[in-house]
C-alpha cells in the first residue's frame, strides 16, 4: 500500500521547515496563518503507470510492486505581489534541489516535474487574495504484501 500519510508528512514538514513559514493542506477549514504562508492539495489522484506491476515471492508472501505517479499543487500566499512571487520560486528551487534529495532519500518519492510558477490570484469575498502557484509531479512505488498460503501435503486417492 502507498504510504500516502508519511509522504505528504515528508513533503510538508520539509518544505515548511525550508520556507520557515506555515504549509497547510489546502479546504481544510483551519483558520488562514497571519503573514506569508502555503497551501498544498493533492490533485488528479494517484496514476499508476503503463504496463503491469512486478509481483515475486518471498518466503511466505506475494508481493506486488508498481510505480506510481501523482501531482499536489501548491499556492503561494502573501500580503503583496513580490513576496508571494519570491517565496513560490524559493519552493520551487527547494523540489529541484534539496528537497528532491531528501524526499528519495527519506521516503523513496522522486520529484518529476516541477511546473512554472503562475499568477492565482483570486477574489474572495471582495478581498484579493495574493497567490502564485505550481504543480509538482512526484513518483514512488506501491508495494502490496499478502500473505502466500502454501499447500505442503495433499492426500490424491485415485477413483476406480
């Protein structure tokens, strides 16, 4: 099974802790941070890729493996137009750079993509909201383990 709750922890802990500021799951429906922060959203599902999955045995189980894609926007949120821009590129450098590192070394997830950073401002109850935002796709495996009943003995009697 996909580890869907360790890597979205992997990927928002440490871009959190990159950018210094807050990165919180996007309609959650806590209160908005003071001052700069990000969003994120898990977006398209989860794909997984051509072909069939590699399934072998290991003592007693099965074991099923796939490669797996999937994207999570984010949006960058500020209080003006600059720093909003400046904060989406310093996350985007992190996806390309250390972060890309960190996140196969801590939890086997390889940044594909990172797409261009792009104007998302939106109007909310006559209140402009300040967003830059981007698309990061990601890859891992999915790995499935069931148990392989073996059967050791069998008594055959022939039929006359």
């Amino acid at each position: 099974m996909l580890a869907i709750r360790v890597i979205r922890s992997a990927i928002v802990t440490n871009l959190s802790e990159h950018l210094k500021f807050p990165v919180i799951e996007m309609h959650s429906g806590v209160d908005r941070p003071v001052g700069s922060f990000f969003t994120y959203d898990f977006v398209g599902g989860f794909r997984a890729s051509k072909g069939q999955p590699s399934i072998y045995f290991e003592s007693n189980k099965r074991i099923e493996r796939e490669t797996v894609s999937f994207t999570v926007s984010f949006l960058s949120h500020a209080s003006d137009r600059a720093t909003s821009i400046e904060n989406g590129l310093v996350a985007r450098d992190w996806f390309k750079t250390a972060g890309h590192v960190l996140l196969k070394e801590l939890v086997d997830v390889v940044v594909v993509n990172v797409g261009d950073l792009e104007n998302r401002d939106v109007t909310n109850n006559n209140v402009l909201e300040l967003r830059q935002g981007f698309e990061v796709e990601f890859r891992t495996t999915s790995v499935v383990e069931t148990l392989n009943e073996v059967i050791e003995k069998i008594n055959i009697q022939g039929g006359n």
